[in-house]
C-alpha cells in the first residue's frame, strides 16, 4: 500500500502519547505519577451529567444541524456577550467535536497551498500539524524568556512575508501557562490589520486564570480584530469535560459557514447528547468551576514554590491554564548511569523509566531545554513525582 506523503509527514500527538503510555502502565499496577495531564482531574458536574441522562431519555440521540443546536449557540453567544464583550448572532457559531476541530476546520477554511501562518515558540503540539494537513506552512517565531516567551510585534516583523495569511494567539498559553495582557493584544491586533492577517485565537483556557489576571479576547479589540478573528473555544477545560469531545468557534459568518461545510462532510454535527449537556455547562451554575479554579491555584503555587527550590532548574511563572515549563538545560550533558541526556526526549524517558514519573518533553511545543509539568493532578501526587524529579536530577552525573 502507498501512503499520502502528507499524512506520513504529520507527528502524532505527543501529549495524548504520553498521557496514553502513562496510563497504561499505572493499569499494569505501576506506581506511575504523571505530569502529562492536559486535562482537569476532576468529573464533570452533576448537573452537567444528569441533563445528559435526560437528553438521552428525551431521545434527543439524532443527528442535529451540522453547526450545532439553536439552544446551544444561544447560550454561546450569551457567553461571549457576558464574558468577552463579543457580539456574535448565532449564525457567526459553529459548534464541533473539540476545539481541536474547530482548529482543523478553521485552518482548512482560510488556507491555500503554501499559505504561512505564524506560530509563535513555544506553541501548543497540534498547531504546526494541523496547519500542515490544510497545506499550510507555519512559520515559527522565536519569542524569549526575558519575555515569558510571549511573542511581541518586533519577532511578528520578522516573520512577516507575503504568503502570511495568519497568526496564531493562545492565550492563557499552554505550555507557559503565560497571559497577554490587553496592551500587548492591541498592539498585536494593530499589526495584524496592517498587515492584513486573520487571527487564530485560541481561547480554551479562558477561565483558568491566577494571580488577578483577566483574560481578554483579541476580536473585542477592534472593529478589524472582531472580523478578521477566529475565536476558538470549548468545555473541555473549564466544564472538565475533555471526553464529551465539545468545542465551538465564532468568527465572522462567511468563514462559520465554510467551516460548516467542511465539518458537514467530516463528523457532522457533535455528539447530541454532549450538546445538550453542554447548554447546562454553559448556562447553569459554576460553581464546581469555581471550586477547580481554587484548587489548580493551590496546586499551582505549591508547585512554584517546590520547583523554584530545585537545583539548578528555572520555570516560567504560570498565570494560566495548569502546566509548568521548567528549564532542565543545566543538567545536560550529564548522564545517568551511562546514557548521556542532551535533550528533553531523552530526559523524559529515562525519567519514566526509572523513576516512574511522565512529563511531556519540551520538544513537544518547540522548546528542547524544557520539559512541561501538568498539575491538574492531585497535591500527594505532585509532592511524590516533585521528589522524584528531585532525586533524578541529584542522581545525573
Ligand atoms: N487548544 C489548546 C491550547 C489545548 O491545550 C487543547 C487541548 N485540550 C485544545 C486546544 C483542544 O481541546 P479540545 O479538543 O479537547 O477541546
Ligand atoms: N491539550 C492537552 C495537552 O496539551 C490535551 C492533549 C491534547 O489534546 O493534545 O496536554
């Protein structure tokens, strides 16, 4: 059999590997910890859960419209009213199976052959793949630590050619857990007018935000930014419904309704059950949310605090979502036992090799001299797979 060339090209995820390889060896009854969580701990709310039961009662188990219920894109758009300060009409929502689809959709809507969208360093694993698939070309840009590897205007310059079609914007960011503040989004929603470029906004962890911090989105910015923006966003992380598979995208109506098309021959419509759910998730109460916040801030400062005590290791504060980058790069050239380890990859395996501890290597998200630590896992966890690390790093000669 021959294959796609295109498709042979593509990475497979990384984060979901890990996360996959460490969870079958915890069922094997090893005493795994594991960092690579990109996903809450918690189940999702009861209310939540039992108007899922309901649906499927009510048999509300059919296909619906491709781009999602009418109450669900109510409540979305009363979301991003209430939230964001975006004005959208339902016919500017498109709801999908992940937010991870709405990328894909989004990125097949607006790209040709060789088109470049600029993807800031570090970047999220799926962007550069899925800008592949659409016959896209991302075009990273370095950003820096004396920046919190918050991309800047300056770096967009340089990456700027005639084939950029767009940037991308992740903010709260995985993997720094960074926050742009709304300076730093006017200046770049102004560069993206002058140039002309549509903005990938993914907003997924919106609501994991510490430290006072607000998040706010790009499209509200400007009458250029609110046309010309893709908003990404979903359930997966703030309603901890990851499995639901339950993601959604606002933008202007032309590119909703080829991302509409596209999606009407790949999946159809999500999941019926999970859009039925999804409206309680939206419109009913938030305090388990709350309650998650309140305890990934607790996680995330113990963390800090643990990390920072660590020799000869750095971290980029977090401010948002729930991962840790930690800078590793002093340890190489060091080895354990023979193996000598000078790059993330490495690190990472001999980690869950002999330590039973999973991180997902920095390589991941374009960064080699890190590794990303997740702490939607438990306090005792993170305080055992913290030692660990602890006494690997001592242990590297
Ligand atoms: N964007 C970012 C930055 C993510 O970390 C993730 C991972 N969950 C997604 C999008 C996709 O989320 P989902 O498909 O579960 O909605
Ligand atoms: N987004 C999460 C992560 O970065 C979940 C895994 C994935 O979808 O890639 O770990």
């Amino acid at each position: 059999m021959e294959f796609s060339k295109k498709a042979m090209e593509i990475a497979p995820s990384i984060t979901l590997n890990i996360t996959a390889k460490a969870k079958e060896l915890k069922a094997k009854g090893i005493d795994i910890v594991s960092f690579g969580a990109g996903e809450p701990d918690f189940n999702t709310p009861k209310n939540i859960i039992n108007k899922a039961i309901l649906a499927m009662e009510e048999g509300k188990t059919k296909y619906t419209a491709t781009s999602g219920i009418q109450e669900l894109k109510e409540a979305i758009v009363k979301k991003f009213k209430t939230d964001n300060d975006l004005e959208y009409k339902t016919s500017q929502i498109i709801v999908s199976t992940g937010a991870k689809q709405c990328l894909a959709n989004a990125f097949l809507a607006i790209l040709n052959k060789g088109d470049e969208v600029i993807v800031p360093v570090p970047y999220w694993v799926s962007y550069p793949e899925l800008i592949k698939l659409a016959d896209g070309v991302p075009v990273y840009v370095n950003t820096g630590k004396e920046n919190d590897y918050k991309f800047t205007v300056e770096k967009l310059k340089e990456a700027l050619t005639d084939k950029t079609k767009g940037i991308i914007l992740n903010s709260p960011n995985n993997p720094t857990g960074t926050v742009y503040s709304k300076n730093e989004l006017i200046e770049i929603a102004k560069f993206a007018e002058e140039n002309n470029l549509i903005i990938i906004s993914d907003e997924i962890y919106e609501k994991l935000v510490y430290e006072g911090e607000k998040h706010i989105s790009i499209a509200s910015l400007s009458n250029y930014a609110y046309m010309n923006s893709i908003v990404i966003n979903g359930l997966s992380k703030s309603s901890a419904m990851t499995g639901w598979r339950i993601g959604y995208a606002a933008g202007c109506e032309e590119v909703i309704k080829l991302m509409t098309s596209i999606q009407s021959h790949m999946t159809s419509n999500t999941n019926s059950i999970t859009q039925y759910a999804s409206v309680e998730a939206l419109n009913g109460p938030k305090d388990e949310l709350d309650k998650m916040i309140k305890e990934f801030d607790k996680r995330r400062k113990y963390m800090i605090d643990k990390l920072t005590s660590i020799k000869d290791i750095s971290i980029i504060r977090p401010k948002g979502a729930f991962y840790v980058m930690v800078d590793i790069s002093k340890y190489y050239g060091k080895k354990f036992n023979d193996e000598e380890i000078n790059d993330s990859l490495t690190f990472s395996k001999i980690l869950l090799e002999n330590k039973d501890t999973a991180v997902i290597p920095g390589i991941g998200f374009g960064l080699d001299q890190y590794i990303r630590l997740s702490y939607a896992i438990s306090i005792e966890n993170i305080e055992k797979g913290l030692n660990r690390i602890e006494k690997f790093l001592s242990e590297l000669k």
